[in-house]
C-alpha cells in the first residue's frame, strides 16, 4: 500500500508530538519552578518557548507574565496575545481572563458581546468566577438578553465552584435575584441547573 508524502509527512509529525510528550511536560514543569521562584527570565524563556510551539497552558502563562508584568514592562496588549492564543486552545483560565480584558477594555477595546462569549466558553467548562461574572451580564442584560433565571443558574453553579468569602458573596446575589423570580421561574432555572450537571457529567 502506498502513501502519499503528505499523509507520511503528518504521521511523523504526530508521532514526533507524541514522543515529545513528556519532554514537553518536564520543560513546562521546569518552567512553573522557575516561575514560582520568581525566576522570572528562565521561567519567560521556557514558556516562550514552549507558547510558540503551541503549548497552551504555557500561553496562558506568557500572558499573565505580560499582565503581570513579571520580569518584563507591563503589556496588556502582549497579555491580551497570548490569552487569545490560549482561549483559541480551549484552555478556560485564558477565555477568563480575556472575557474581563474585553469586559472593562484592558489591552483591547472594550466589547461586552465578547465578553460574555469568552466568559459563557470558560463558564460551560466549570470555571468558577467566570459563571459568577456570566450571571451579573445575564442580570443585567449586558452583551446578552436580560435573564434572571440564566443568571440564577449560574451563580448556583458558581457556588459549586467557590470557596470562603467569594461563595457567601455568590449565595448573597443569588438571593437578591431570587427575591425577583416568580415561582414558575425559580422552577425553570433549577431546571437549568440539573440540565447543566447532567451534561456535565455525561
């Protein structure tokens, strides 16, 4: 059986992202080191590196490096790249944090139908405070259609997510929304919630 040179060439490169699999792993496990012990050259360098070949985890790290500005100038800008790259990867960190940059306009023009895009992406995957921020734009009616009972389903799941100070907080906006819903409503929403946990969990 013969083989194209293109699907050749794609087997090899497969194999190639196969083999590198740990390696990949320990230079991103050497990079958090660097990282946490604020080496923050050595740890730029490895997740530059690491980012450019497409490692998504080490984009969002480069961008919270330019956010941050650790060891480099603070570039929202830059920051707003490299969460863009990551968000694009599926990582939800990065749809988080590029929802907020889109929401209040740091390192990119403000827009709240992006925002809520980016958030409701990062929302579905189970991060916490991007389902908290989601409801206050379905409460509101900003970047979406006002929905107290979309709203409502997502701070319940927040405060699946939430610990502390942060979940009284979530429980608290709940109750004031819930003050608002009629029965009928707080039945659909509690609806939502199961349907969101079913398929989560299927």
């Amino acid at each position: 059986m013969r083989i194209s040179i293109r699907v050749f060439l794609r087997l090899v490169a497969i194999l190639a992202l196969i083999s590198a699999g740990p390696a990949l792993a320990q230079d991103f496990a050497a990079g958090m080191t660097a990282h946490l012990d604020k080496r923050y050259a050595e740890s730029r360098r490895i997740f530059g590196s690491l980012a450019e070949a497409g490692n998504v985890r080490a984009q969002f790290m480069m961008g919270t490096i330019f956010e941050q500005g650790l060891g480099v100038d603070k570039d929202l800008r830059a920051a707003a790249r490299w969460y863009r790259m990551a968000a694009d990867g599926g990582n939800a960190s990065a749809q988080y944090n590029l929802g907020v940059f889109y929401q209040f306009g740091k390192g990119v023009e403000k827009d709240s139908a992006i925002a809520a895009g980016l958030l409701r992406q990062a929302a579905e995957q189970g991060h916490g405070r991007a389902q908290n921020n989601l409801s206050t734009f379905y409460f509101t009616g900003v970047g979406v259609p006002r929905d107290s009972v979309e709203a409502w389903k997502w701070l319940t799941l927040s405060a699946d997510r939430l610990k502390g100070q942060a979940r009284e907080l979530v429980l608290g906006n709940r109750r004031v929304i819930e003050e608002e819903l009629t029965p009928e409503q707080l039945a659909d929403a509690k609806r939502r919630v199961a349907d969101w946990r079913k398929k989560r969990a299927g």
